[in-house]
C-alpha cells in the first residue's frame, strides 16, 4: 500500500530555516508577522515565535512552546 503523505527529507527543510517556520515560501514569516499585527491593539509580542521545532529521528518533530514565548496555550 502506497501512503498517500509524502514524509520531508533534509532536503526540504534548510538546515538556515528560522524555528516554527514551515520551509518552502520565504515570505511566510513576513505574511505571518503582518497578519497577527493587523488586529486592533496588536503589538510586537503578538508577532512573536512561539514555538521551536526540533527534528528528534528522521521524520520526527518535536514541537515546543518556547520558555520566552508571551503568550503560552492555555493562559
């Protein structure tokens, strides 16, 4: 049986490539960042990483939240 996913390679994902940032478009974190800033009363913080992603064994990620992140899932 064939899977119907496609696993990435190193080769997909620069070794340059900022944490949490999906590789591919580099203008993805530069569309991020002015999205989250476009709600009323948004600031820099907003727009902040806030996870890392880790590569722990080929094709297997670890996903983070960051210690320095300001806003954290369930506050």
């Amino acid at each position: 049986m064939t899977p119907d996913v496609t696993e990435p390679t190193d080769a997909d994902t620069p070794a340059d490539a900022p944490a949490g940032i999906p590789p591919g478009d580099g203008d993805f974190a530069a569309a991020r960042r002015e999205q989250l800033l476009t709600a009323p009363g948004a600031d820099e913080r907003d727009a902040a990483p806030r996870i890392d992603v880790s590569e722990v064994a080929p094709n297997t990620k670890r996903i983070d939240v960051r210690g320095d992140a300001a806003f954290r899932p369930g506050s």
